[in-house]
C-alpha cells in the first residue's frame, strides 16, 4: 500500500466520527440555544470528533474490523459525552 491509499483509508476510517460530531454540534446549537451559547461550533466538533474516532479504534480492536453495529453505537457514544461535557458540563 503506498502512502496515498494509506490516507485514504485513515480519511474514510475518521469520516463517520467528523461527520457525526458535526452534526450533532449543529443540532446542540439550534436546539440548546441559551445553554450551549458560550461554546462554539468548531470547540463542539473537534471534542465529539475526538471522542468517535477513540469509539471507532477501541470497536475496531474490539472487533477486529469496523461497521459492527456496536462499533457505530461506541462511536455515537464517543461523540455524545465529550460534546454533552463541553456544552452542557464542566468543559465550556
């Protein structure tokens, strides 16, 4: 595998859990208005991007592959508690 096919693989490993951190920083901004207003998007994003993609490693040795099921339910609750924390806890 040359070094190209190797970042294409690590993007597309990583892409669910930026993809889902996104959105779900979207929708804690439109929908918790007041509380999440002193943290911002981009904060939201970059943990709950942190958290799934450790949901997607620990799935990944957990299960010796990805897209188990339960892979993706550790990678919703990968991005939920570190955005949940920032927004809502002790990390804003």
């Amino acid at each position: 595998m040359d070094a190209f096919a190797a970042v294409n693989h690590l993007v597309n490993f990583l892409a669910p859990a930026v993809g889902v951190a996104a959105l779900t920083a979207i929708f804690v901004k439109l929908l918790w208005r007041a509380s999440s207003r002193g943290t911002s998007w981009f904060k939201l994003t970059l943990w709950g991007s942190l958290g799934g993609a450790l949901g997607l490693l620990a799935a990944l040795f957990a299960f010796g592959g990805d897209g188990h099921m339960a892979g993706y339910g550790l990678l919703l609750l990968g991005v939920a508690l570190p955005e949940s924390w920032v927004a809502f806890g002790r990390g804003a």
